[in-house]
C-alpha cells in the first residue's frame, strides 16, 4: 500500500499528521488492537502497518466531521467518503487500496463482536484504467534487432568474450522480439530437449517448445533471424569457459556456465538498448509486447496472436487492439488534413 501523503496534506482528506515523516499519533482503541492483529497474525511490514495506521486515522478524523464513530459507520457514509477522495484528486488505484485496508479492519472488528454489520460488505471502488503495454515502434525494434555491439580491442583477451556475449546478447532480442517469448520462459529454455526441460530449443523443425503460466507447454515459431542468431549461438556457447566453471544445459549461460538469471537479462538488455542509440528504457516484456502489437499491426489476426502468446484468454490479448487503435490514432493526428489544426 503506497500512498501520496503529500497530495493527502496539500488535498486536505483530513490528514493525521503535519509532517508525513513524523509517525502517525496515537489511534483509537481499535485501531491498535488492529494493527497488533495484523503485525502478529499476519506478520505485515512496518511500512505497511504504518500506512494502515495513517488511513484509519484519516478514517475516523472524516468520520467525526459527518458525526459517526466507528460503531455507527454505514455503508452511505462509506460511499460519501469515497466519493470525496475520488473528487479531491485520488486514483482510482489509491482509493482502492484504502478501501481494501478498511474492509480488513472493519472484518475484524466484526469477528470480534464490536460490531454487527461490515459496513464495507457490498462496497466496491472505482475501478482503476488499465494501463496499454509499452512497445515499441517498428522502427525502434527494428533498430534495437539489427544493431551489433563493436567489439573490444584486439590487443587485449577480451575479442573472444566479446564475440561470445554478442552472440548470446542477440538471441535474447531474437527471442524476445522475434518470438514474443516471457523472460521466464526464456530463462527455462534448454539448448536440448530432455526429461527435466521446462523448454527447449528444436533447430531442426524450427520451434521453441516453452513452459509458460499455468505449466502450459506451448510451441512458437523461430523466425529466420532468430535461427541465424541461435545457430551460430550454439557454435560458439562452449567456446569461452573458464577453469574450474560449472556445466548446464541452459540455452543462454553466464561466464561461469550457469543460466543467466532474468535480473541479468533485465540489465544487459538495457545496456544494449542504450548502445542502439534508443532513449526509451527497454525491458522483457516491453519486446513481447512490440512483438504482439506489430503482429496485430500487420496480420489483424487476434486468434494467432493469441496463440503465440500463450494467452488462456483472448480478453487478455485484446489489450494489443486497443495499443493498435493508438498508434493509427497517431499516423491519422500527424498526416490528415482534417487533423491539423489551422494556425
């Protein structure tokens, strides 16, 4: 739970302190039996006990104005207070989870008889906009695919491990990009299939076999790209080796022979990303979804996309429509007529 305080003290929702870095000043009776509930039962997070802490205080504060105590507490007054946090200014997402910490605390003060009736049963808040994905645009991925990191110099050791992390670095993009594949599910892929493998690399019939979510299997597409780049990947993955390393199957390895971890994956794609010359902070799943919405872009075959990406339902793939009605917005805003606007 992560709440604005300063928008709370500059909005004036009846804050409980003056200062946000003070603690929260002592609460009514309940309200510690409350949070003891939680910090002992639950074992919740100072931070979060906190912020409990604050909201019920801001909670009996705004109560006290409509001439209620905790007792008296209805379901009107519930959706008044909502409704004034909704026109002061806070998100939809914010006054969800106050909401939520209020509906623990009054649940529990039913259990324990202090109250008959949660006033919070029935209660919903407003529902937060979903966000559309962060992609790409063709021409950003394109740029990011096509690009190779020089090498170092040849006086050195270092032209070999160079080599060797340039090859492994664009089957990542390849991968990610080309295959729309979770970096999950890229992290558990094998470069051979066996009993033991959550995923696997088939060069032959040119399939990635995953395990997505839900311990799905599934089958994608390797691209021509994406084969080139994992071929030559495997002729050169045991080249660079270091005494005493360890051996994995994993398709993609560190320096020490154990598979790369998502976190490596995370930063070495935004070094790349960088050294592409783009100013658009790249992560995973930022290439799935410029893999879908170009797909969509071109094909306008949600089914496919949907298979592709592993999706158990199509509602879930939609989103990618709406990100494709955005981008045509933009092409129409820059080049019709009718879109600009007279000077």
């Amino acid at each position: 739970m992560k709440h604005d305080l300063e928008h709370d003290l500059k909005r004036g929702l009846n804050p409980a302190v003056s200062d946000p870095t003070q603690p929260p000043e002592a609460a009514h009776p309940w309200v510690q039996r409350y949070l003891d509930h939680v910090r002992f039962e639950k074992r919740l997070a100072q931070r979060t006990l906190e912020l409990y802490q604050l909201d019920l205080i801001k909670l009996e504060r705004s109560l006290l104005k409509l001439g209620v105590g905790f007792e008296q507490l209805q379901s009107q007054h519930v959706r008044t207070l909502i409704a004034q946090m909704h026109q002061g200014g806070r998100s939809a997402r914010g006054i969800a989870l106050i909401v939520s910490g209020w509906r623990g605390f009054f649940g529990w003060a039913q259990r324990e008889g202090l109250i008959t009736v949660n006033p919070l049963l029935g209660i919903k808040a407003p529902k937060a906009a979903k966000p559309l994905p962060k992609a790409l645009s063709v021409d950003q991925a394109v740029q990011l695919a096509n690009f190779h990191a020089p090498l170092k110099s040849p006086k050195t050791s270092e032209p070999a491990l160079s080599i060797w992390l340039e090859a492994r670095d664009r089957v990542m993009v390849e991968l990610l990009y080309g295959s729309g594949l979770r970096v999950g599910e890229m992290v558990g892929l094998d470069a051979e299939s066996s009993k033991e493998a959550k995923g696997w690399i088939d060069l032959p019939s040119k399939t990635a076999f995953v395990l997505g979510k839900g311990s799905k299997f599934r089958s994608v597409p390797i691209g021509r790209e994406a084969l080139e780049a994992l071929t030559h990947w495997l002729s050169v993955r045991g080249d660079f080796k270091a005494k005493g390393t360890e051996s994995s199957n994993a398709l993609l390895i560190g320096q020490h022979g154990t598979r790369l971890t998502a976190q490596a994956i995370w930063a070495r794609l935004r070094a790349r990303a960088q050294a592409a010359g783009l100013s658009t902070p790249v992560h995973p799943h930022m290439l799935r979804h410029s893999f879908a919405s170009h797909i969509l872009q071109s094909s306008s075959d949600l089914r496919g996309v949907q298979e592709l990406l592993g999706h158990a339902n199509i509602s879930t793939t939609q989103v990618y429509t709406r990100l494709d009605y955005q981008h045509l917005a933009q092409i129409y805003d820059q080049a019709h007529p009718r879109a600009k606007r007279k000077k």
